[in-house]
C-alpha cells in the first residue's frame, strides 16, 4: 500500500511540475523564426514550391528582371538595394555578406516601395563563369540564384529571401 501511495504522490508531482511552468514564448535565437519587421516579396514571381522563382528564356535575349517590393502599410520606403549575391541555388547569407562577391559595383536606388533588379544571362556567366546557365535535358530548365540585401529609409536592413531564376531554352 505504501508503494501504492508512493507512486501515485510521485506521479502528481511530476504532473503539477510539468503544467506549472509558464511559456512566455521567448526561446533562444536557434529555435525562432527569424522575420524583418517588414516584408519584402518579388513582384510577378511564381511562389509555387521552395524559393520564389522568374523564367526567363535563352532563346528570347536572357533578359532578367527582379522586381522587388514592400508593403505600402509598412510606412517604410526602400533606400537601395545594397548588396546581391548571385550563384548557384547554394547561395546563403554568408555569400551576401562577403564584400568580394558582390554582385553589383554600386547600390541601387528604390523609388518608394519598389526597386528592379536586371541583370542578363550574358552578365551573369560572366560575372560567374563557374555557374552553368545552359538548360539541361530533364527537367529542361537550369536555376540559378539571387539574394538581395535591402536597405530602408530609415536605415535598417532586410535580407530578402533568395530568388531563383529558372533558366529555359
């Protein structure tokens, strides 16, 4: 009997310890999602799957175009896009934060709440010869990638998602 009751005010101890502890939800930096105050989306992308992504075709020029905005609610507007990382879809937030890399010589103005990004495929096997361009059979598409890091009026930056371009022939 003694173990009985031993067993049981055990277990109402353990079952009180494990709903008294209060859940603030602040956990460390490792275990929280990690989003700017303010959004930033690519205008025209097709968001279907992974990472947002634009086609462009070799046979009509190559011509890419990114465009990049953020909400009019946000009362922010974009200052410029500072740095471009461009590679491979193995680009991260290291490859944006090496000066080395950079992808463009000089920032680019925004207007309000929208700035455009363009680039060719031409510039960009130049700028990144060991990346391939050039489609392969199946699944008839190549995709290469870009992460922009966005500075606002007000001085604050956001690291946007990166954004692939699927590269048809």
């Amino acid at each position: 009997m003694k173990k009985i009751a031993f067993q049981f005010l055990l277990l109402t101890v353990f079952a009180l310890a494990g709903v008294s502890c209060k859940d603030d939800g602040v956990y460390s930096d490792l275990v929280r999602d990690n989003r700017p105050a303010v959004p930033v989306t690519y205008t025209g992308a097709t968001t279907y799957g992974f990472d947002p992504y634009y086609e462009v075709s070799t046979a009509a020029g190559g011509n890419i175009k990114i465009s990049i905005s953020i909400p009019a609610s946000s009362g922010r507007t974009i200052k410029e896009i500072t740095r471009v990382a461009a590679g491979a879809t193995s680009i991260n937030v290291a490859t944006l934060n090496t000066v080395s890399t950079n992808y463009i010589a000089a920032p680019i103005a925004g207007s309000g709440t929208t700035v455009d990004f363009t680039t060719t495929l031409k510039d960009f096997a130049a700028k990144r010869p060991a990346v391939a361009i050039t489609p392969v059979a199946l699944p008839n598409f190549r995709e290469i990638a870009f992460m922009f890091l966005v500075t606002l009026d007000d001085g604050s930056q956001i690291v946007a998602q990166p954004v692939r371009i699927r590269v048809l022939a």
